[in-house]
C-alpha cells in the first residue's frame, strides 16, 4: 500500500470482481463435473459409475483355464494314449493340432466343452503344435499354446499289401495285407486302416491269424469299382513296443467282371463276362488220387513260364516241370490254372490226371495263341474269380490264398 485510502468504490468494485471470480470457477468446476460423466446428474443416479464397472469387466482376465498334455516342449511322447486338452471354468471353442507340414489331426470336443481328444494316433518321431481357446461363462477367451515331440520307434512293421497301386484288378480281388510282425493290438491297427469304394459298398476287414488282415465286401466287387486303401500305420503300436512305420494311400480299378466254373466231374471250364459264356474250355482237374479243391478261388499270380516242383508242395519228387506255360496261382498250397503241354490232347475234357491243378491244352514255351491256356491267360486278370465245382475234395480253405469269399460274411464280421 501506498498509504492512500482506499475509496469506496473501488471496494465495491474488489468485491463484484471476487464474486465473479468464484462463479467462473464454479462453473468451470460443473463443466467438468458433466464432462466426466457423461451427461450423468444425481437424479438419475449417475452413468458414470456404471460405464467405467462395463470396461472393467472387459478389461478383467478370462476365468477359463486350458490345460494341454503332453506338457510344453515334451519329448519321446506316446503316440497314443497322451495328448488331451482340458478346460476348467470354461469350455473349449478351439482346438487344433498339426505337426511340421501343417497335417492337422483330426479330434473331437466332448458335449460339455470340458475335453478335447484325437480321433487317431499320432505319428513317430514327429513334432506337434497345439493351439487351444476356451471361453468362460462371460464370453471370454483364454488360449494356451505348446509344442511336443512324438517318440521314435526302436522296433517298426509294416504291411505288404496286394493288389498294386493303379492296378486294375478282378471282382474278386480282396486288399489283403500281411504285415512284418505278429499283431497282438489287431483293434489299434484295423483302425487305422480303411479302405472304401466307389459307387459305396460296405467293406469289412476279417484276421486270419496275427499277420494276416483283408477286406472285402458282402458279394464280389461291382465291375468298374474304384477302391481307395489308406495306410495310417504310422505310429501304431501293434504291439508292445513295435509301432508301425507307414503311410501310404493305394487305389485300384476293378475291371469287366469275369467268373470261370470248372466242373471237375464234367472236364470244363466255362468263361463267362460280364453274365455272358463266351468260351467253354475242355480241362483235365485233379486225379482220383490228387483231386482239386472245391470252391471259389482268385487267381493272385501269373506267370507267362513257371518252374513247378512237386517237393515244394508235398508230392516230393513226383515231377519238376521247369517251363510250365501260362500259369496262374489259385491257392498258397500250390494250386494253378495253368497250360499243359505234356499230356495227349485227348486228355483234356475226357480225364482227370493232375495233382491237383486245372490243365488247359497248350504247347512248349506256350507260343501258340491259339492254344486254351494261351486264349484263358490273355484274357484274365488278378483278381478274376475261378469257381471249381464236383470235385471229390473239400473246400479250400478262406486263407489258402485271398479265398476269404468261402467264408459266409456272418462269419466274415464276427
């Protein structure tokens, strides 16, 4: 102050200036109390509150926990049996595995959302990525990652298979596989094998023994049937500690449908094609002593020349024919279709002299075309169907050779 008195006015004039002062401020104050709240006034409660509680449970973790076995970066893993994922507090909404190519495996989430487990095994010596959402009551997501190594198998088998990959086969033809090792798993490995046709036929697969798998239909194939084999053994543990090692996928096309009938007591062979005869065929079957089996029999070989040795097949030294023409398997035991040029030509529709074999007339080195065994083997495929009736012997057996169809199919899928 500089000692000068102050005038009433200005005094006046002070106070209207503070009064001003705390209305703006006060003002200013309310507009950033509205602002704040969003247009929110005490009569109606407030909206503020309620929107910042809305981004908190939003923002709030998800509740649902994954669980993934194996753990994260496992090794030497089983290929079945081990990998499951689980939710808790939560239901899964995701999942998917795949190893390093990107092949996804294939599995299912169980009704309640709890579990996820693989439809098949998995692969040996393979890597695996897992990625797993799950979600809980409020919608949200809670996802866990791993990656995992299957083991490698010590001891491995396989499957040999018939017929041939782009083959094209008979009607008769079964997908037959024998495999390296005894199978005492045959429920793990059956799975992982199938086989389906087109136009759809139901196919059934039947053990003979351990080794031994094949599948067929109720009646022979359709003729012009495409049939696709899949080969997931990869991994299978076939028994204890012996797990598969292959994977392949095989097709094949069954051909015009032809069915021969040899009647034993009649010396013939009708060829019949797609439900017509076109040629009846004199023949000469088993002798009295060495009689042909009965039944329905595939031809799975064919040799254009053949070594035939009776001591291979139990008659010891009663011949070693070492050219024998046009010769065409019909059992594991020995039987064949097969040209003979060693016995009169007389012989063939008038006698049985064979061991057990069906002969058809032709010459040495089985040149001539116009023989019967020649006209048969030019006209027959793998897989063509040869049915030997009245003859003085028993049936053969459904695994002597792919012969499953003397088997009734009741018996075929028990």
């Amino acid at each position: 102050m500089n000692g000068q008195p102050i005038s009433g006015a200005s005094v006046r004039a002070g106070r209207r200036g503070g009064v001003r002062l705390k209305a703006l401020t006060a003002g200013a104050l309310l507009v950033l109390l509205t602002a704040c709240g969003g247009g929110g006034t005490a009569a109606d409660g407030g909206k503020a509150p309620a929107a910042r509680d809305g981004a908190q449970q939003e923002n709030t973790a998800s509740e649902a926990v994954v669980t993934i076995l194996p753990k994260d970066g496992a090794d030497s893993v089983a290929t079945s049996g081990v990998l499951k994922v689980t939710a808790s507090q939560g239901k899964l909404s995701t999942v998917t595995v795949a190893d390093s190519k990107g092949t996804a495996i294939e599995g299912r989430i169980a009704a309640d959302g709890a579990s996820w487990s693989p439809v098949a095994h998995l692969s040996g010596g393979t890597q695996y990525k897992v990625h797993a959402v799950a979600k809980d009551s409020a919608g949200r997501e809670s996802a866990k990652d791993t990656t995992f190594t299957t083991l490698v198998p010590k001891n491995t088998f396989i499957g040999h298979y018939t017929p041939e990959d782009g083959s094209t086969v008979g009607v008769g033809m079964p997908v037959s596989i024998n495999f390296t090792r005894g199978i005492t798993d045959p429920e793990a490995v059956e799975k992982a094998i199938k086989v389906t046709a087109v136009p759809s036929v139901p196919i059934e697969g039947h053990w003979f023994g351990n080794d031994r798998l094949d599948f067929r239909p109720e009646q022979y194939w359709a003729a012009g049937t495409k049939v696709t084999v899949h080969l997931n053994l990869d991994g299978v543990e076939g028994r204890p500690g012996v797990y598969g090692k292959q994977k392949k996928t095989v097709t094949f096309t069954v051909g015009r449908r032809q069915v021969s009938t040899v009647d034993a007591s009649a010396k013939t062979m009708k060829v019949e094609r797609d439900g017509k005869v076109i040629r009846t065929i004199p023949i000469t079957a088993g002798a009295p002593s060495t009689t042909t089996y009965n039944g329905q029999m595939v031809i799975s070989e064919k040799y254009k020349v053949t070594r035939m040795n009776g001591a291979t097949v139990g008659f010891g030294g009663e011949y070693d024919i070492k050219d024998v023409p046009h010769a065409m398997r019909l059992s594991t035991s020995g039987t064949f279709v097969h040209g003979n040029y060693w016995a009169p030509a007389g012989t063939f529709g008038s006698s049985n002299v064979s061991h057990g074999c069906v002969g058809l007339r032709d010459v040495r080195g089985g040149g001539d075309g116009s023989m019967a065994a020649a006209w048969f083997y030019d006209r027959s495929l793998i897989g063509d169907v040869i049915v030997v009736k009245n003859s003085k012997d028993k049936q053969i057996q459904p695994d002597n050779g792919l012969n499953g169809w003397n088997m009734p199919w009741s018996e075929w899928i028990a």
